[in-house]
C-alpha cells in the first residue's frame, strides 16, 4: 500500500470496493479514521494543487459540482470558495472523513454522504462538473469509476482529475520513503499507482470516451518552518508509511530521523521545503 495521499481528499478510496465485497473491512477501518491528523499531514498540499488545478479547468461560476472522494473535505471548500458553484454534492466511503467534512465552516453550502465510486448515488447527467482530487490511484476500477462520473455528469459537462505522482517521486512524503528505502524497509505503491501518470490518466479519459481530453503537471512546494514540525506532521497519520516507522526501534527511529535531517532540503533558519507534483486530466463529455 502506498503513501496515502490524498486528498483533500480522501485516499480511503483504495478500500472502495470493500464495502460490496467485505474481505478489506477490517483493514480499511484502521485508515482513514482521524480527520485532524489526516488534514495536518495533507490539507494544506492538497489545497495548493488543488488550486492550481482549478485555475487550469478555468470553469465559470454557477455550476454544479460532484466530488468524488471528497476525504475532510478539503478541495470541496475549495471549490465553494474558488468556483460559487449552485450546488455540490461530495462523497466519501469513510464516515469519519464525511463527519470531519461537515464540520467545516462551508460546509453548509455543500452535501455530504457516504458514497461508492464506483457506483454513484445519482441520476444520469445530474451535474455540470464531477471532480476526483487526489484519489485516482486508489480506486479499485479507475475505469468504471470514471464511466460512473462521465455517466452523471451533462453533455458537455467536465470529467476531472488529479493525483500525486507516486511512480515519479511526487508525493508528498517522498522523502521520507526515500529515508526508509535506505533502512531496507520498503513502502510499496497502490495497485493503481500507474494511474498516476500522465498518459495512463490520458488514456483512461480517452478509454471513457470523453472529448477535448488534455492533462497537466502541477507542481508545488512543501514546507514547514522546522523539523519537528515537520516530523510530527508526517508521523501523525497512521497510514502504511507511519505504521512502518511505528513498528521501528526507538535507535532505528532515531537514526531515520538523523538521516532526514542530513538530507532534507534545509535553509538557515532551518525551514524544510522540497516540491511535489501531480498529475491532473480533463476532457468533456460528447453530445
């Protein structure tokens, strides 16, 4: 399993087709379940490329929107306060996720439910836009989920997407991968991983049989002022990546942390910054 990133945005979407199948229930229970520490780990980043994500759709005001795999919400309110859409509607496997989504400050001009990707609670052509942020590589079928998006949305609506590149080193804790990597332990990518990259989300576009399909890299840089913020925002989520180093020995974990602060990108002050990229997709559906 890999580095969750998500979302905004929820990466509890890697468990999707557990709740018709059952056999992952037990282990997607463990993930996904504290929205605040999820928010300190991802909410700023998934925001930044959120944004520019938006400005690249450029879609006027006044549409509705549906974001799958809405996560704490994040990119939802981002669309609220970037786009004015008439309505949104987001959803998420995780009821946790959608309990910590609703309780933030726009959340009352949003609708969230919990809700399976790949079969969507929602009527043919019932959107103007549906969106999947940060969550593509972790969705059992990517195919059938975006036949599901491109199936709600209206005719000549938008199909959207984007996701940290895990293939090509752009997550957000790359670094700390990296870090284990050289301790032999190994933070294996999502099934999906190579949905993350360009030409497959091209071709996934492609595939569904939307028009005027077009993609992107998004870059951003992702910094904290100091170490210890930055350790203990990455450590704060127990997804597989902190479950490794909780399984570590206090010198193991002392030694990784001598490593990271020998290797991260470090100004005087002792402020950390490093870049991120994602990879993001558009296209419309045909008449």
């Amino acid at each position: 399993m890999p580095y969750w990133a998500a979302r905004g945005l929820s990466c509890a979407w890697v468990w999707l087709g557990a709740q018709n199948r059952g056999e992952h229930m037990a282990e997607a229970a463990s993930y996904y379940t504290d929205g605040q520490a999820y928010e300190r780990l991802m909410g700023r980043w998934s925001r930044s490329a959120g944004e520019v994500f938006l400005d690249w759709l450029s879609l006027p005001n006044g549409l509705s929107w549906l974001d799958v795999g809405c996560g704490t919400g994040a990119f939802t309110e981002l669309v609220i306060d970037r786009c004015a859409p008439s309505n949104i509607c987001a959803i998420d496997p995780a009821e946790d996720q959608i309990a910590y989504a609703r309780n933030r400050p726009s959340a009352s001009r949003a609708t969230f439910r919990t809700g399976n990707a790949l079969s969507l609670p929602f009527a043919d052509r019932e959107f103007d836009v549906a969106a999947m942020a940060l969550v593509i590589t972790f969705v059992p079928d990517a195919s059938k989920a975006l036949a599901e998006m491109k199936r709600v949305v209206k005719q000549q609506g938008t199909v959207a997407a984007y996701v940290w590149d895990w293939l090509g080193g752009g997550y957000v804790q790359w670094p700390m991968i990296e870090a284990l990597g050289t301790k032999g332990i190994d933070v294996p990518p999502a099934a999906g991983a190579k949905n993350g990259r360009i030409e497959e989300m091209r071709g996934l576009l492609e595939r569904a049989g939307l028009d005027q399909v077009a993609t992107r890299t998004i870059e951003i840089e992702v910094s904290y002022p100091n170490f210890e913020e930055y350790w203990s925002a990455q450590t704060g989520f127990a997804n597989p990546t902190v479950q490794a180093i909780r399984k570590m020995s206090e010198p193991d974990v002392a030694a990784l942390q001598a490593h990271l602060r020998e290797h991260l990108p470090t100004d005087r002050s002792g402020r950390i910054a490093y870049p991120a990229r994602a990879s993001a997709v558009k296209g419309r559906v045909p008449n």
